[in-house]
C-alpha cells in the first residue's frame, strides 16, 4: 500500500469552526444580559472529558468565593492549530495547550507576556502525562516495547507533529528510546525513527482523531498514546483494548497561561488567573488524577501509584535542550522529521 502521509481536512475544519464559534459570542462576554462573565478556555484534544468536569468545580469554587457566577467555553483540537487559531483571532482568555512550544507562539505573536511559564507551579503544568502503546485484547502482535513496532506487519497510529503536540511528544519518546538502545548513534536512531514511520498507517491532525481511528474505526494494531488517552480508551471499552508502558518514555508537559492581552481588554484577566490556579488545588489535583492524568502534587500522585507506573524511566524535554532546541533539529519545516517521512515516502 502506497504510504499516506495523512493530515486530517477536519483539523483545519475544526479550526474555522471553533474560531467562528469564539468570535460568534460577539462583542459581549456576558451571558442573558445579566452580568455573567465568560472565560473561553483554547485546550488540545484530549482534555475534553477533563476540562467538562473542572469546569463545574470551578464554577462552584467561583461562585462560594465570589458571590458571582461564571461560564466557561471550551474549544478543542490538535495543540499547534489551537495555538495558531487564538493567533489569528480566536478570543482565549486562557490556553490549556499540550506543550509550552505552542504556548510560546502565543507569546510571540503579543498575545502573551514574556516569561509566562513562572507565572504558576511547575512551569505552568499543573499536571503531567506520559506516552504508552493502547493496543488491542491479548496484544495478538506480542508489543512490549519501541522495537515491536518497526516489525514487518504491525500498523502504528499516531497523529502529525506538524499539528499536533501529543505527535511531538511520541516522536521525542521513539528518539530518546533509539538513542539508548543504541548507545547515542544518531545515525541508527534515525533509521530506527524511520522504520516505525514507515507502519504508520494513518497520521491524524490531532490526539482525539488517532483516538477514533484505533478505538472506533478498528485500524491499527498500536495506538501511540498520551497516557491520559489510552486510560480513557481503557474505561470506555474495558474488554477491547489493553496498555503497555514502553521500557523508556518521555515526562509530557502540557502548559497553561493566561492570554493576557485578549483576557485584559474584556476584563477577565483577574479571573482567568484563577481559574488556572484553582488547577493546583488538591480537589483539581484528584480530578485530574481520576481523568487519567498526572498530578503535579506529589502527595496526590501517589496515591494513584496503582494507575500510573512512577517506574519507568523518562526523559524530560530539557534533554533535548528545550523546545526551541527541539524544534530546530526535529520539527521545523525541512528538519528532521520532515527529512524522515522524505526517506519512508521515497522508499515505498
């Protein structure tokens, strides 16, 4: 089968719509005329499930503290398109997004102050996830580790860096697994990158689509996964589908910040900023916990040891010299990335 490098129309679909959904709330941000605020939260794909739920705890939180009540709209998809979409004029008083690359165009663009990553805990990540493997009951390929799928007859999905923020964690977690399974030989890690690139059957825009591709369309045997996915995957469909954690992974940061510049016009800056430290609250933590993801309050970690492997071992974004390094050498356009799919599309 002739290799396609698939980059989902329903991202950018998805884009217009949301912008168009933003920009339809009009010049008032106050809902029925009677004084409610609205905050608009710009998050990637797979914070749905999570976001619905935080959002009533804020609310509530909101309402004790401040006597006022308060809505919040949600707008969802691949990390670097919503990054791109509060650029070009959707109006987020804040950004929930996948990775602090995304976070940093917002920034570049004016939106954001500079050095918005000490404005909260943790470099602004209130909470973590990593990458595993969801693959289908019994494993019937036998995938155990990032080896298993450069094997001849095994279909990986994963979605497109090039719009996706959970594409560029999975690929940074391969490379760090090439790296030390051979001994820092940049030349053979790539080869290895490309082999596992050339099983990708299909290469969604975004987290939540490789989600319906493996989960509700059946394709693939191994779905390369924000663990916060693959959990929720899990619990929908518990007799269907199965997690392997891969022997070395990579600590995913998704980052948060106000986007001062838009949440300051319509008088929401003050709010907006509460409602991302409410994330660090212990009742935030839990929740973010029960929804599969990785709290940044150790105390509250463990008690999900029995969840989440706190085992294995896992590289953080600082070993490849941060982001800016990072994209420089794997995700611009014409790096490395860009030069592999060149190789596996030049080789079919």
């Amino acid at each position: 089968m002739k290799k396609k490098h698939i980059i989902a129309i329903l991202a950018f679909t998805a884009v217009l719509a949301a912008v168009g959904a933003l920009a339809g709330c009009g010049r008032s941000d106050t809902a029925d005329g009677g004084g409610t605020m609205t905050l608009t939260n710009v998050s990637y794909d797979p914070t749905r499930e999570l976001y619905k739920e935080y959002n009533e705890l804020f609310q509530k939180h909101y309402r004790e503290t401040t006597g006022k009540d308060i809505r919040i709209i949600q707008s969802h998809g691949g990390s670097g398109s919503q990054a791109r979409s509060v650029i070009e004029g959707s109006r987020a008083d804040v950004v929930t997004l996948a990775l602090a690359h995304d976070i940093s165009l917002i920034e570049r663009a004016g939106l954001i102050h500079e050095g918005w990553q000490s404005d909260f805990a943790n470099d602004s990540a209130p909470y973590t996830s990593t990458i595993v493997f969801l693959v289908r009951k019994g494993n019937p390929k036998g995938i155990r580790d990032w080896d298993d799928l450069v094997k001849p007859g095994v279909s990986v999905i994963t979605p497109d860096p090039k719009s996706s923020g959970g594409a560029c964690w999975n690929f940074l977690a391969a490379w760090s697994w090439g790296l030390d399974h051979f001994g820092g030989n940049e030349i053979k890690t790539r080869a290895f990158m490309t082999d596992l690139y050339r099983n990708v059957t299909v290469m969604d825009s975004g987290a939540r689509g490789s989600t319906t591709t493996f989960v509700e369309n059946g394709q693939g045997d191994v779905f390369i996964a924000w663990e916060n996915e693959a959990l929720y995957s899990m619990r929908e469909y518990p007799d269907k589908f199965e997690l392997v954690v891969p022997s070395i992974s990579i600590m995913a940061q998704p980052s948060v910040a106000v986007v001062d510049r838009l949440a300051r016009r319509k008088g929401h800056e003050e709010a907006a900023r509460q409602y991302l430290q409410y994330l660090y609250s212990d009742e935030a933590q839990e929740l973010a916990a029960k929804n599969g993801f990785r709290p940044s309050n150790p105390d509250i970690l463990q008690r999900y040891a029995d969840r989440f492997d706190l085992h294995v071992k896992l590289t953080k974004i600082s070993d490849f010299g941060g982001w800016e390094a990072a994209y420089v050498k794997f995700f611009n356009d014409d790096a490395l990335f860009d030069k592999i799919m060149a190789d596996v599309n030049g080789n079919e």
